[in-house]
C-alpha cells in the first residue's frame, strides 16, 4: 500500500509516538506499568504483546543515552577540573541509573513508533492486523 493511502501517516506516528499514545488511535495508554507496555492499546485494542521481542531493546538503548546523556558530559566536567573524578564516578554510576529508569516508559512508546514507522500499513487503522510481518 503506498503512504498516501493510509489513514495513519508515519508522521502521525512520530508525532503520536513522542507523546507516548497508540501509533493507531492516538490516545494514551500503551504502559501497563512504568517498566512495561500493555497486552493491547486501552482505548483500540491493538495488540501490543507480538511485538514484544522487537520492544525489547528498550535497555541496550537506555544504556547508549546514559552514555552520551550523563557519562561522556561527566569525563568532560572532570578534563576540565570542574569536579573530582571521584564526584563524577559516583554521579555516573547514580545519575546513569535514575537517568535510564526516569526515562523508560520513553523509550518503550519510542520503541514502539519505531516500529510503526518501519510498518505503517501493519497498523488496524491503515488496513494491517497490528502484527509484524503479517502483510
Ligand atoms: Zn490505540
């Protein structure tokens, strides 16, 4: 199906997806709780379990952003005498892990865009069954 046939663009689904609602509705509620995505979407019911396995480099990219959000800023802060390196190993070790839990439920709605952006015409909305790979 080309783009411009779908109901749901991929920039309706970035746009959805930065706010952390449905890539197929648009409304809120994909979290089941702050680490974790739900079966389905609460308001259309889009299945969001299939796609788990894809979801689940939600941490290997929470580790990436603490590295370049609050490791690499941290080395800089102790090359230029700002802090002690022994300030910036214990801000890194502390600030990297509330930096990556604070940002979580981001990066699964993220995550799932992401996936939606890559498969437009998977969404229900755009005529698909909300499984990847099942055109
Ligand atoms: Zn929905």
């Amino acid at each position: 199906m080309d783009e411009a046939e779908f109901k749901v663009t991929r920039g309706d689904i970035i746009a959805r997806g930065l706010r952390c609602a449905c890539p197929n509705c648009g409304e809120r509620g994909l979290l089941a709780s702050w680490f974790r995505l739900g079966k389905a979407c609460r308001h259309c019911g889009m299945d969001l379990e299939r796609s788990h396995g894809f979801y689940s480099g939600t941490t290997s990219i929470g580790y990436v952003a603490a590295i370049v959000v609050i490791l690499v800023p941290l080395c800089f802060l102790v090359m230029r005498d700002v802090i002690s390196a022994r300030a910036a190993v214990l801000i890194g070790m502390f600030g990297s892990a509330a930096f990556i839990v604070a940002v979580y439920p981001l990066m699964l709605c993220w995550m799932v865009a992401a996936c939606h952006v890559a498969l437009p015409g998977d969404l229900p909305a755009n005529g698909g069954t909300g499984r990847r790979g099942d055109d």
